[in-house]
C-alpha cells in the first residue's frame, strides 16, 4: 500500500480516538469524527490511490496535518478565539467532504485499483455505537468503491452482523445513501452480490419500523425484476420482501405499477418451484384486496391457475392457494361461482379425505375454504354432498386432532344453517349421534354449537324421528341433566323442549326413562324449561288415557 495512505489512516485514526476527548465545540467535532471514518474506509478500500490521485494525495494529508493541529488547540484550549476555530473547523470539515467526493469520483471513473485492502475488525457484543458506527460506515465505503468481491464481502459481514444485533441496521438507516446501495445491488449483474443483497433487504423489511426506508429507497422496482429473473434463492428472497412490505396495502399499487402482479401470475402459472409459487400466492393474497387488482387478476385468469394450484401435491402450495381463493371470494358471489365453476369445491373436498396423509394446517385451510367459497351456493352444497364431504366431517368429528375436530364442528353448524337440504343430508350421513357427544364437552362453546347444530336439525320431521328413534340420543341427553353435574341445562332443555312440542315418541320415551328424575328435580328448583316439558309431558300421560278409555 502507498506510503502516504498509510500515513493518511495513520493520521486519521489518532483523530478520530483524540476528537472522543474533546470537550469544545462537540457537534461540529461528533460531525468531523464522522466524515473522519468514512474517509478512512474509503482510504481503507483502495490500493495505491496516490498513483491515481497525485495532487488529490497531497491535498488529503494537508487537510489531515491541519485537521491534527486544530484537535490539539482545541484539546489544550489554546486557540484564539470561539468564532475563529467555528470557522477553522467548519473549513476543514468541509475539506473532508471534498476528499470523501473526489476519491469517489475517480474511483467512479475506474481509475482506482485494489489488491489488499484493511479490514476493519467486527466490534465486540459489547462495544460501543461509536465502535458500531465505524464498523457501518466502512461497509458502506466498500459498498461505494470496493471491488465486485469486496462489496461481496461487505454484504455477507453486514447480514452476518444484522442477524445478532439490531443496532447495526438502526446506524445504517441513519447514514445517507447505505439503503440505497443496497437496493442498487439487487440490480447487480453478481449473482452473489444480488442474493446477499436481497438477503439483506429481507431482514430489514422483516421490521415494521424499517419497511419505510426501502420504500423511500425505491426496493419494489429492483425487487421484482429479481423475483422475475434472479436465480431460484434469491428469488425467494425478493418474494419474502414482498410479502412483507406489502402487509401494508397502501404499498400494494407500487407493486402493481412496477408489473408486479402479472410477474407473480406468472410464477403461479409457471410450474416454478414450491416455495416460490407459494410466496407468489401469500404476495397476491395481500394485493387482492384492493379491488382493481383484484379485478385484473381474474381478467388474467388467476381463478383458474389458483385452483389448479389447490390441487397441488405441495401443501404449502396449496395452503397459500387456498387462502388466496377464500380472500378474492370473501363478499364476492361472482368470484365464488368461477372457483366452483373452475372445479373448486372437489379440490378443496379432495384436501379433507382421510385416505391422504396431509398436515393438519392443510386440512384447517381446505375447511375453511369451504365454508368461505360454499357458504351461499345450493349448487356448492350438491357438490359437497357427491364428493363425499359429509363423511369426511364425520371422520374427522370422531377421529380428527382438537383443532381440525374444532372447526369440523363448526362447519357441521354451518351446514346445520344452509338449508333443510343441507339438515336432510347431514341427518342422512349420521351426524346427530356424534353430535351428541359433545354435548358433555368442557368447552362451553363446543356445547353450545352442538346444541344449536341439533336443534337446527330437529326441526325436520324427519331428523327428529331418527333422534327420537335412538334410545341412546334420548337417554344421554337426560342423563346428562344431573343437576349437581351438568354445567349446560338450559342447552339440553332447549333440544328436550323442541322434542316434546313435536314428538308424541319423544314424550313417551322421556315419561318413561330412569332419568325422568333430573327433568323432575330442576322443576322442583323452579326452572322454567324443566317445568314446561313436565308439562308436556303430563298432557300426553293425560291424553294417552283419555283415548283408553274412549276405545274400551
């Protein structure tokens, strides 16, 4: 390395630990320190500069000496007056810049060479945020006049260093340009250098107080050309960041502007690789719900490729694809009819079979699904009936894990309010005995939807004939009125009313069951309910011996 520059970062380095000691005129010696570090990182980068910059040389070490011999006046309070050294530090600080400028500059112009450049040590957990400052701000110089493999190497210790400690991302949002650079490079030629810097980008849009400064930097653009033609991981990468920025939809017409919505189509459409089609599906999920590009992604035959994907193999695939068919359908009848047009309804059913080994999230999706794009159909409830969702709900009612068990539930009490359609096929495939069961749940809220699911369906004849039917359905529900072990009365007394105002069966199997005792001690206890169906009841006892003795 050149002499002079040597004697430069020499020079440079005894100001800056000196400028920390210096009690007057703090600001301008804090700014001073500053531009002191980014001049050494610069010095630092490049090799041989004076044999590009030989006046320019000269010049920095003139400044340097000035610079040193200002530190000291003002160490040793022995200048000559306030408004004199203001001025004096004003002109050298301005000097610095022009240095700064200059080298950058030349380098520009491809004039600077590099062979062995210093390396400024990683801080310690416990340094300061001068020591991380300095650190930053060398990254930076090598980002601004380092070779291809420095900026390399720049990038890999900034996204090492980001991933321990946050403090490095806040002093470099704070310091002009560093942002910047880092957009810039995702249009880097280096495949490398692009990966390292999406890399980057996506830890900084993993932070709601940092997406701004992307934005502000411009990222969506250089984003999705990478998302468009970088190699697979750093199209991922792009993907990731875009699905963070754009969690925010105000953000949502920059990606649509940049031709970002019909890039995504294009993956889905595309026969990529898992993670990204999926990505594609999370970003357009939070894209749809502006309604223009809503519109213009089912102008561009999103539905069809999005059910497509739901039958994908890839679960991942098909999670996001769901959830980004049950969004575009939310409150949109004519969307939910080209899902089930578009065979929508089998893919989802297909998600819930038992016979496919799938992730419980997979089949939580697929119900969810469902419920979301069938609710208001009778063609959809016809669908579901042929390809075999009844019993899927039922296996997964009697077998299914407690979250996937949970929502099976909840759509049996969906399907319970459709239609008597949807009541007559539920009572065709066997629900009421399983629904019954949980009538003794410890979840106050599963008791309570089972309780209304059954009542919903009682209110067909038919139904209520098949629960009357079973001896079993009857004696649990009374059983469970125990009046020192029931915790949900008034649910079981509600269905056992609906049954004894329409079933003569009903009132004869409850008059004489062993159990007849709960009805007949929460009567006792002056409940309202327990007092009617007694009533009930007694008029059929009533009733049943006035026609004896009318057929004597």
């Amino acid at each position: 390395m050149g002499e002079e520059n040597s004697e430069a970062i020499l020079l440079i380095s005894s100001l800056i630990s000196a400028s920390h000691s210096i009690k007057v005129f703090s600001a301008k010696w804090q700014s001073i320190r500053h531009k002191l570090e980014e001049l050494f990182s610069n010095l630092a980068a490049i090799h041989n500069w004076e044999s590009a910059l030989p006046a320019v040389s000269h010049s920095i070490l003139a400044t340097l000496n000035h610079c040193h011999q200002l530190a000291k006046q003002c160490l040793d309070l022995s200048y000559s007056g306030k408004l004199l050294m203001q001025s004096d530090l004003d002109i050298v600080s301005a000097k610095i810049d022009a240095h700064i400028n200059n080298i950058f500059d030349v380098y520009a112009a491809g004039l600077l060479t590099r062979t062995d450049a210093i390396v400024v040590s990683r801080p310690t957990a416990a340094a300061s945020r001068d020591d991380v400052r300095f650190y930053v701000v060398d990254l930076l110089s090598r980002f601004k006049i380092g070779s291809t493999d420095m900026k390399k190497q720049a990038l890999l210790a900034f996204n090492q260093v980001i991933q321990e400690d946050e403090r490095y991302i806040t002093v470099a949002l704070r310091l002009d340009n560093f942002v910047g650079f880092l957009v810039n490079f995702l249009d880097f030629k280096d495949g490398e250098i692009q990966q390292e810097a999406a890399k980057c980008v996506c830890l900084i849009a993993g932070s709601e107080s940092w997406k701004s400064a992307l934005i502000g930097a411009g990222a969506i653009a250089p984003l999705i050309r990478v998302v468009e033609s970088g190699n697979e991981a750093s199209k991922e990468l792009a993907a990731t960041c875009l699905l963070l920025l754009t969690e925010n939809s105000d953000n949502a017409w920059l990606v649509s502007a940049h031709g970002g919505v019909t890039a995504l189509l294009k993956i889905c459409g595309g026969g990529d690789g898992g993670e990204l089609v999926a990505l594609a599906c999370a970003v357009l999920k939070n894209l749809v719900g502006v309604e223009e590009i809503k519109r213009f992604v089912v102008e561009e035959g999103g539905i069809p490729q999005f059910v497509n994907l739901a039958k994908s193999k890839d679960e991942m695939i098909k999670i996001r694809s769901v959830d980004l068919l049950q969004t575009m359908a939310c409150n949109d009848e004519s969307i939910k009819e080209m899902i089930i047009e578009e065979g929508g309804v089998r893919a989802l059913v297909r998600a819930l079979s038992p016979k496919w080994s799938l992730a419980t999230k997979t089949r939580e999706m697929a119900l969810r699904g469902i419920v979301n794009i069938c609710c208001s159909s009778e063609t959809s409830l016809h669908l579901l009936v042929n390809y075999g969702f009844m019993d899927h709900i039922l296996y997964f009612l009697r077998h299914g894990e407690a979250s996937v068990q949970e929502l099976s539930l909840k759509t049996a009490f969906w399907l319970s309010g459709t239609s008597e359609e949807g009541r007559k096929a539920m009572g065709e495939a066997g629900f009421m005995p399983v629904l019954v069961r949980f009538l003794d749940s410890k979840s106050i809220e599963t008791r309570e939807m089972a309780a209304e699911t059954i009542s919903s369906m009682i209110v067909l004849p038919k139904n209520r004939k098949k629960f009357v039917h079973s001896d079993q359905n009857l004696g649990l529900l009374l059983r469970m009125l125990e009046v020192n072990n029931s915790g949900n009365k008034k649910l079981l007394l509600s269905i056992l009313m609906s049954l004894t105002a329409t079933s003569a069966t009903a009132r004869k199997k409850i008059a004489t069951s062993a159990y007849l005792k709960h009805i007949e001690k929460l009567a006792e206890a002056q409940v309202p309910d327990a007092k009617k169906i007694l009533r009930k009841i007694s008029s059929n006892r009533l009733g049943s011996f006035l026609n004896g003795i009318w057929h004597s």
